[in-house]
C-alpha cells in the first residue's frame, strides 16, 4: 500500500479527532519536540549513504515500470520513503496508544510532505502532455472514494481547479527541470492559502505547513548528489 493509500485509509479517523488548535508557541514547541530529532538526525547521514539510498529508489522505480526513472522521480522516492514512511509509522504508533494529538501531528506533517511529493510525480509525469486525461481520472477515483458532488457545478469546478494545479506543476518542471523552482512555488502558495484551504482533509496548518518545508529543505539536499543516476 502506498503512502498516498494509507493516509487516505487514516482519514475519517483524523477527521474525527478534533484537536486544539495549538498557538504559534505551541506548534513551534511539538515541532522541535517531535520532528527536529528524527528530521535533522536524518539529514546528517553522510552523502555516500543517501547516494546508495537513491540507487535503490532508482532500481526500485526501473523494476516496477521498466524505464528508467528521472531525477526527480528518484529522488522524491528517496524523500518519501526516508521520511513519509517512518513519520506516519509514529502517527499509528500514536494512535495505538489513544495520542491523538501525536496522531494529529504526525498525519498533517505526512500530509504536507505527501504534497510536494505528489506534486513532483505529477509535475515530471506530466511535463510533456496529457493532463486532461488525468485529471478527469482523478476526479473520478476522487468520487468514487469521498462520494459524487451535489451538482455538475461542483464537479466542473473540481476538474477546473485540479487541471490547474496539475498544468502548473508541470510548466515548473518544464521551465526548471530539477523540481526546485516548483517546490518554492508550492511553498508560496501553501502560506498564501491558496493550496491548503483547498485539502480534502482537515489538518493544523502550521503541521502541515512543516511537512511542505521539510520535504523542500530534504529534496534540495537530495537531488545534487543524484547526479548521473538518471543515465
């Protein structure tokens, strides 16, 4: 099951708990308390182990689709499976043990992390054509998991505003093809509250905007020492 897959499958319960807002203090406070250990500890591994990590991803991605995987794909699989993979262990973790503003936590940060990296997939997916064609399957997969809109007014302004994210995420990819240009542009956007308030799912946002920064800040670290793995 995918990252994707799994927060979905989490989501009516994040719906259900109802956790304070916490204060800008507070948030700041949980994200030293609960993030910074893990997210800089993993950012100190030294480049010879994260350029191994990044073959594995790659060989990963050339096994399941047989071509061969750009940096960016590469590279956001490295990022999502460093870090979405073990962040949304500690919400379960959490949850388990009836935590749920642990739980809370660490959900929005996957779900902002999960962002970016989506956006990287579709971005590079999509750079050469073809958005209409998704799109209309996203909507679709959409309805079928959170139900059918009200009205076809709905439903267009669905696809409208999906076609828009997605088209620009890959002029980004286009214009810069390392992914960072569109990563700022997706960090810009999440702090004018033009993506968040958007969500499918409720989350704090300075949580998730945390996950957005830290998918940015682990990528740009990432990618440079790709160099060559797409050859």
């Amino acid at each position: 099951m995918s990252i994707e897959e799994d927060l979905t499958e989490l989501l009516p319960l994040r719906g259900l708990i109802d956790v304070p807002m916490p204060s800008t203090k507070e948030a700041s406070l949980m994200i030293k308390k609960l993030l910074y250990p893990f997210s800089q500890g993993m950012l100190n591994v030294d480049k010879k182990q994260i350029r191994n990590g990044l073959s594995i991803c790659k060989d990963y991605l050339f096994e399941d689709s047989g071509n061969l995987p750009t940096r960016v794909l590469i590279c956001a699989e490295c990022v999502e499976n460093a870090y979405a993979k073990n962040l949304l262990k500690f919400a379960q973790e959490s949850l388990d043990r009836e935590d749920p503003i642990g739980f809370s936590f660490y959900y929005d940060v996957v779900a902002g992390l999960e962002t970016v990296i989506s956006a990287l997939r579709i971005g590079e997916t999509l750079k050469s054509g073809g958005e209409d064609i998704y799109v209309a399957e996203e909507v679709t997969r959409f309805e079928n998991y959170f139900g059918s809109p009200d009205s076809l007014v709905q439903s267009t302004e669905g696809f409208l505003h999906l076609k828009k994210d997605v088209t620009r995420f890959a002029s980004l990819l286009r214009r810069d093809s390392s992914g960072f240009l569109l990563l700022d542009d997706i960090l810009a956007n999440i702090r004018n509250d033009v993506i968040g308030p958007n969500l499918a799912f409720p989350v704090i946002p300075d949580f998730f905007i945390e996950g957005v920064k830290l998918t940015q800040q682990v990528y740009k670290v990432v990618y440079p020492i790709s160099e060559g793995l797409d050859t």
